[in-house]
C-alpha cells in the first residue's frame, strides 16, 4: 500500500501543471472560439465589426496591468517569505524572494513607464 500512495504522490506532482496547462489552453481556445462565431454571425447579418472584439479581454491599459501584477508578486513573496520563515527557516525563506524581486522589477518598469508618458505628454502651451 506505501509503493502505490509514493506512487500516485509522484503522479499528481508531475501531472498536476500538465493538467493546469490543459485547462487554460482549452478555455482559451473555447474564448476564441465563441469570439469567432460572434463575428461569423456579424458578418452574416451584414453587421459591421466592432473594434472591441479583436482586442485583448482585459480591461485597462498595459500599465494597469503591469501595475497590478507588480503589487501581487510583491505580496505574495513577502507574505510568503513570513509564512516560509517562521515555519521552516531562513534557508527555505529565502526562496520567496525571488517573487518578490519580480515584483519589485515590475514595479521598477510601471514607474519608468509612467514618467516616460508624463514627458511626452504635450503642455498645454505646445498643443496637441
């Protein structure tokens, strides 16, 4: 009984993202799909074509998104550094750093981002 719990735990460790990975590229291709029959039935009724459909699904900008994904790394991997320091130790600890190094990259690029806008931005004494 040991050898096949050791067994399926080996399993599930190495099919588990396999399994993840499915589910994405199925709803992704599912989205694709609807998507491509909203447009054939546009076209069908002689509809023009909005736009908003060819584009990405998630609302905001890019910098709305760069942001957001900065601040979740940076909690996860602090919190998780927390959590892995008193419960395992520095050693294991300091593993959750590396999520948090992500964000504050991410973080690092939003910034830069936004001040490049905010420079090409015209005054309003120059005009459009």
């Amino acid at each position: 009984m040991e050898h096949i719990v050791a067994i399926v735990a080996i399993i599930m460790t190495f099919a588990t993202p396999v399994l993840c990975l499915a589910l994405v590229t199925y709803n992704l291709q599912k989205r694709r799909q609807m998507q491509m029959e909203v447009i054939d039935k546009l076209l069908a009724s002689g509809q023009p074509i909005p736009d908003s459909l060819f584009q990405a699904a998630t609302p905001g900008n890019d910098l709305d998104v760069l942001y957001r994904r900065s601040l979740y790394l940076s909690a996860i991997g602090a919190t998780s550094f927390i959590a892995l320091l008193l419960l395992a130790g520095i050693d294991v600890a300091a593993l959750a750093l590396i999520p948090t190094a992500v964000g504050a990259v991410k973080y690092k690029l939003w910034r830069d981002s936004v001040s490049r806008q905010t420079a090409q931005a015209p005054t309003p004494e120059q005009g459009p």
